[in-house]
C-alpha cells in the first residue's frame, strides 16, 4: 500500500510540474513576438547605414569607371574609322573635302542642295558647304541654312567620318557620357526650341548646328599643313582665344586659304606617338572638369595608330632650340615659326559650356600651352613618351 500511494503522489507532481512548463514555454512564444526593442532597431539602423556608406563610393567608382570605357570605346571607333577611311579613299584623313571649285557649278546638284553645288571662293566656304550638305540629309535639318563664313573643322569634322560610318546624326558616339550639355543639345526639336537648357549663343539663328557637334575634337594637322612660315606657306594657327584661329599667311603662294583638307595618313611618321583625337576638358576625374591644356587634366587621347589611352597632360620639362620635351605631353611649337623654340600659348576663356579656369570659376582667362593641337612638326611630330622632333633644320 505504501509503495502504490508512493507512486501515485510522485505521479501527481509530474502531472503538475508538465502543466506548469506548458504555460512557461507559451509564455516565452508570446514574449518573443512583441518585436524589437528600441536598442536593436538602432542597431540595426546602424548597421544598414554602414553597409551603405561602404556600398556607395564603390557604386560610384563603377559608374565612373564604365563612363572612361564608354568615353575611350568611342574615340577607338573614330580612331580606327579614319584608318579605315584613309585605306579606301587614297591614303585621305577624313576630313571635309569639297574645296576651291570641287564642285562644277554646271552640274546639278541634289534634291535640296542646289545652293551648296558651288563654285566655293575658298576651302572654308567649301568645307561649310559640305557640312551643311551632311547635316540637312543625314541629321534630317533639311532647313539648316548654309554658313560661309565659319570654320566648320574644329567642331564639325567628325561629320565626314559619321557619313562614312553610316552613325546617325546626332550620335552620341561622338559625344562623350560626360558630357551633360551636349547631351542635351542633340536634342534636336528642345534645342531649336530653347528647351535644352544653357545654349550657345541664342541670338545666332545658326546656333542648332551645335546639335551634331562634337566632344572630340581633331587636332588642326589633320586638315592643315604642318608649317605656315611667310613667304611660301600657309596653314591654320591659333588665335588670341582658345576658340579663335586664324591663317598664319594670307599672301602665300599657294592661295589665301586654299590649303585646308588635303591631308594623308601616310604623312604620319609616329603614329604611336602622334595624336589624332581629344577631348576638350578632363571629365571623368574628381570633382570638376578640367580644361587639357592644364598640367593636371587626365583624359583619354586617340592616336593615328587606333589605340586609345589616358595621358595626363603635365607640364614641359626643358624648351631648347628648335625642340622641347614635356614630363608627359610635349608642348609643340608655333607653325607659322616652325624653326624657332617658341611653344604656341593663347588665353582660355570658357564659355558656360566649359572647364571651368583653375580658380574654378569662369570669369575671365588664363595664358595655357597649345600641347597636342600644335605638335612640333604636325603629323611628323612626336606628342607623348619621346622627344619632340628637331625642326631647326626644316
């Protein structure tokens, strides 16, 4: 008897204790659903701002990586276009070819192009035809009204290469990513309508043909001769201004300026060395753009060879007679004094559309070096990882 109250008294307390367990372990279900506390969501708040913090500048480090790829990839395309050009079309640069009479003015022109048939007094009024001609059928401005006195070849000359390669116009392919007003400006229908944000000169009626101009410029030998010293030559230099240029000599022999558009490649001695395209500002590093021209500008460079790589501009080591060298870019000469030891300076003063001055502002200008527009020699010249070629003897 005493064995079996024993038994069933340790039973009883069993059946009590796993009742009472029961309501402990339910108790700790519902305790555990009311969520975080304060602390913890703080925590966790941290934790995700940390992640972000760490995630960003490596999300903007790629973004800015694939614009120097987009960047470089267009300029290779244009590089490797006027190499393709020139083996199709007699060793010629692409470059604006309608000259001084090109045209009979006896033969009909086109649907729509009869005011551009010709005679042209000039090279210029030639290759402005010709720009016009490309922009009213290929970049659908059948409007766009000729513009005889301009000079389409600093801003325009990719045109031809555009025709070649069949590209639309505008393209961005000869815009670069970073470049914002650009971008806008191809916009065609914004544009003549005000629409495109900050515009060139808004009382020029001429001004939508900054819808198909580009980023990347060609520097001045590949449409102009390498030297324009009095009395027997004459070729494109520079002017005051850093848009402005002129003809070092208007009473050479071989016309006023019936000298523009007849370059070949095979005129190239370097063409490693020698530079066929820039870009007018540094973009794609820090903060803010900067004009080449300045010591500190990183940008990507197209040479005649068809490679494309970034050069940083630096600042020229040592200017001796008849050459120079330059601790990256050579600083280059001045063509219409190919002999002498001087380097071809000008005033930057940017417009709204511009790298700003190294002040970072853009009121006023700022004496810079030409670089790799004005190469000692031209397209025989060396721009960067040599000397510059000795032109004391030319």
């Amino acid at each position: 008897m005493g064995t079996r109250a024993t038994s069933e008294r340790n039973e009883l307390v069993l059946a009590r204790n796993s009742n009472g367990g029961g309501k402990g372990l339910r108790r700790g279900k519902e305790e555990s659903n009311k969520g975080f506390t304060l602390i913890e969501l703080l925590v966790v708040i941290a934790i995700i701002a940390l992640l972000i913090g760490i995630l960003l500048p490596g999300l903007a480090e790629s973004r800015r990586l694939a614009k120097v790829i987009i960047c470089k990839t267009n300029m290779r395309t244009m590089a490797q276009g006027v190499n393709n050009y020139a083996s199709e079309y007699q060793d010629k640069i692409a470059t604006f070819s309608w000259t001084r009479n090109k045209w009979n003015p006896s033969v009909t022109a086109p649907a729509g192009l009869a005011d551009l048939r010709g005679p042209y007094s000039d090279d210029l009024r030639g290759a402005s035809a010709q720009a016009v001609a490309i922009m009213r059928t290929r970049g659908d401005a059948p409007d766009m009204p000729f513009i005889p006195l301009w000079q389409p070849f600093v801003l325009y000359n990719h045109l031809v290469l555009q025709e070649y390669l069949d590209l639309p116009l505008p393209s961005k392919y000869v815009v670069c990513p970073d470049d914002k007003n650009r971008l806008r400006w191809q916009n065609k229908a914004d544009f003549r309508a005000g629409r495109a944000g900050p515009q060139p000169d808004p009382s020029d009626p001429n001004n939508w043909r900054w819808s198909y101009s580009s980023s990347y410029q060609y520097t001045p030998s590949t449409y102009s001769p390498d030297r324009g010293d009095a009395p027997r030559f004459n070729t494109i230099i520079q002017a005051g201004l850093h848009f402005q240029y002129q003809f070092s000599n208007a009473a050479a022999g071989d016309g006023q300026n019936n000298v523009l558009g007849r370059r070949r490649f095979g005129d190239v001695a370097f063409p490693q060395q020698k530079v066929l395209l820039i870009d007018q500002a540094a973009r794609h590093f820090g903060k803010r753009d900067w004009y080449y021209a300045y010591p500190q500008a990183k940008l990507p460079i197209a040479f005649y060879d068809g490679h494309v790589r970034l050069i940083e501009t630096g600042t020229p080591t040592q200017i001796t007679a008849g050459r120079a060298r330059g601790a990256v870019a050579n600083p280059g000469y001045q063509p219409a004094n190919p002999r002498g030891n001087g380097v071809t300076t000008f005033q930057y003063q940017p417009n709204f559309w511009e790298a700003p001055l190294r002040n970072g502002t853009r009121v006023g200008s700022e004496t810079v070096i030409g670089y790799y527009n004005w190469t000692r020699g031209g397209m025989q010249g060396v721009d960067v990882n040599g000397d510059e070629i000795n032109t004391a003897n030319w």
